[in-house]
C-alpha cells in the first residue's frame, strides 16, 4: 500500500477510533441510568463489552497504520486497553463497571 493510501486508511481509523470513544461514554452514561433507576442492566453491560472490544480493534488497526507510516502514537492519542473487563479508553477515563449482583439496599 503507497504512502498516501495508508494516510487515507489512517484517517478513517482515527474517525473510527474517535466515533467509538464516543459510542463508549454515551452506552456508560445509560448503564449509570439503567442502574440508577433500579433497571436491569445485564445486556447493557454485554453490549458495552462488544463494544470495548470492537475499540481495542480499532485502536489496534490505527497503532498498525501509525506504524506502517513510521509514526509512534503520541502518548495523548494512544489509548491503554484495561483488561476484558475494563474500558478501551484514553488514560484521563478509564472506567470499569461492575455489575450490581443481589438485592438493593
């Protein structure tokens, strides 16, 4: 692949990356939500899982294209990825749920 299609594919996985960041904070905010008002919040929760994993894929795809290109991510652009259990966040939110088990107080 030439120079300029990787910048062009790169582009698009930052768009990726960016969109996904987004969908992540929005499925949390309605998980606290769902959880507030006292709503089962398993398939949220599963959703939410699918959806970390497809941002680690993301954020895994732009790193190759980054490097494919020469280029380092720069330690505000590349994300840390906690665990199965945890968010494919940058490192200012890094978030992990857990879901409440048993009967409310």
């Amino acid at each position: 692949m030439d120079r300029t299609m990787l910048q062009e594919h790169l582009a698009m996985a930052e768009r990726h990356v960016a969109l996904g960041e987004k969908h992540l904070v929005k499925q949390e905010a309605l998980i606290a939500e769902l959880d507030r008002d006292g709503h089962d919040t398993l398939d949220a929760l599963k959703l939410l899982a699918t959806m970390r994993a497809t941002q680690r894929l993301h954020l895994q795809h732009r790193d190759r294209l980054l490097s494919e290109l020469g280029r380092e991510p720069s330690a505000t652009r590349q994300a840390k990825v906690i665990g199965s259990g945890g968010a494919a966040t940058s490192p200012a939110r890094a978030v992990k749920w857990t879901p409440i088990v048993g009967p409310r107080a």
